[in-house]
C-alpha cells in the first residue's frame, strides 16, 4: 500500500486508459477520469470511453456525471477529484488519475486556486455568449492571448476570454504525495494509433450515438469539444462520404493530440515512458518513493 496518488497523463489514443487499468490491478487502485469529454452522459463512443468489459472490473470515477449542455467547471472538476482521491484512499486503495485534458489535471496537480480568479461579470458573459466560436477567436487573437487547448469549444474559449488567456499560469507547489506520469508515444505510431481508432469507431452505433443525443438534447453537441459529432452531422447531411468523414477525424484528432503534448511538456513533473514500460517504472517508483 502506497500514501501516493498516481497521475497517467498523454495525448488522445495513446494508451493511456490501458496502462491505468492494468496498473490498478496490479497495485489495488480505482481510476478517476480527467478527460472532460468523459463527464457527458451518452457520450460513449465518441469519446473512446472503456467499455464495461474493458474495464475488467476496475471501479472508474469521473465518467457520466453530467447530461449533455450542462456546464461543469474545472473548480467543480477539482473539488470533485478531491474528494474521490480521499475516499479512495480511506479505503486503502490508490488513485489512478488518468487523462488528456491537461488543465483539468493540472488543477489538482498544481492546486490552482480557482476562488482567486477574475470573478465573472454578469453584462460581459452575456455579450461573449452571443458571439460564435468563430467569433470568439477571432476576439482573442485581437487581444493577443494566445488559444486554448480546447480552441473550439465555445464554453473553454469564454473562460479563455475573462481570465486574459492565464488559465493554467497560477500554478502552486505539486503536492509531494503526487507521482506524474506521461505515456511517450513516438509522432508516426500516435498518428497509426488514432486511425486504427477511428476505423474501429466509425460505424452505426456512433452514427446511433449521435442521433440519439441530437433527439435528446437539442443544440447541445454544438457546445461540446468533440471531433466527431459535426463530422457525423456532415456526413448524414450527405455533404461527404464516410471515408472523408474518416479523414476529417484523423485530422481533427492529430490536431487535437499535438495541442495536448504541447500542453503537457509545460509540466515538468511528469516522467515520461512508452507504453510497454511505463506500468514497470510507476511500479518501481512507488517502491522507491514508499512512505
């Protein structure tokens, strides 16, 4: 039994799902997901969530907490991967946090204060909310504050938009109960590992998925970053094939997956390794840093 608490962190379609389910049966620990496409309920296919069965009995936190359209801030992401990490511990397993979306990792990994940001005001989120995404970037590139991650995602860009681009700057001290790690992964493999992804997703159950959600929860999609969903739309309006379908969400994806690494390589805690190894190393670290 470890006192530390595991973060597995890397680019979309690396892997890094598997390596934190087969360390959790190695070492006794749940995961809790930081991917922020993974808190929709519904969502399941177009965000690569694990399967029941992939999960191989593996208890996964952070998954379905909210109905498409809902908002669900990083401050209330923070709280909410708190009081997991305690309550797994309390029961003296370990907490395997595992994702992409790297400043909702970071949030817990450098204990932004979150309370101390630019408090909203009301009049000026109400004009950013009439505005389209298009619209909004183009606002931020006249302010010069750099994108975000998550650039097309409306709701990410008007957080981008009050805080002057300086989400993810009030970094503290990492909490020396933390161990960081990144899945490495080499460009030409992650490139080959996101088209394998998508040849596999892009069937009927994601075009079911999407129209099912469209049913339910009117407009919401538009909201969400996702890449495939407006593909799906297109391909449905018949305005392209599936193969461009595909090759529209490969490129999305790539895109997406160097946004991440160049996210992540700011932190300059995480320990990279590749795939096949990584599990390995986690589990000699904790050896080494057993406390």
């Amino acid at each position: 039994m470890t006192n530390k608490v595991i973060f597995i962190l890397g680019p979309t379609a690396s892997g890094k799902t598997s390596v934190a389910i087969e360390l959790a049966k190695r070492i006794g620990g749940e995961i809790i997901s930081a991917d922020s496409r993974a808190f929709y309920t519904g969502m399941d296919i177009a965000t690569a969530k694990p399967s029941i069965k992939e999960r191989q009995g593996i208890k996964h936190w952070g998954i379905d907490l909210i109905n498409p359209g809902k908002k669900y801030s990083i401050a209330e992401f923070k709280v909410y991967c708190e009081e997991k990490i305690a309550d797994i511990k309390s029961r003296g397993l370990v907490p395997i946090v595992v994702g992409g979306s790297g400043l909702y990792a970071d949030s817990v990994i450098f204990n932004y204060d979150l309370k101390s940001r630019k408090p909203k005001e009301d009049d000026a989120d109400a004009k950013l909310q009439k505005l389209s995404v298009f619209e909004l970037q183009e606002l931020i590139k006249k302010k010069g504050i750099g994108f975000p991650e998550n650039y097309k995602n409306k709701r990410y860009l008007i957080r981008w938009l009050e805080n002057d681009g300086k989400m993810g700057e009030d970094r503290g001290e990492i909490n020396l109960d933390y161990l960081v790690f990144g899945v490495y992964t080499k460009r030409d493999e992650l490139k080959e590992r996101i088209k394998l992804r998508i040849d596999k997703l892009f069937n009927q159950e994601l075009i079911d998925e999407y129209i099912n959600l469209n049913n339910a929860y009117p407009g919401a999609l538009e909201s969400i970053t996702t890449n495939y969903y407006p593909i799906i739309k297109r391909y449905l309006n018949k305005e392209i094939d599936l193969n461009e379908a595909k090759e529209l969400a490969y490129y999305a994806d790539w895109h997406l997956a160097k946004r991440q690494l160049t996210w992540l390589k700011r932190n300059k805690y995480i320990k990279w390794y590749k795939k096949d190894e990584i599990v390995d190393q986690i589990e000699a670290s904790i050896r080494i840093n057993k406390n």
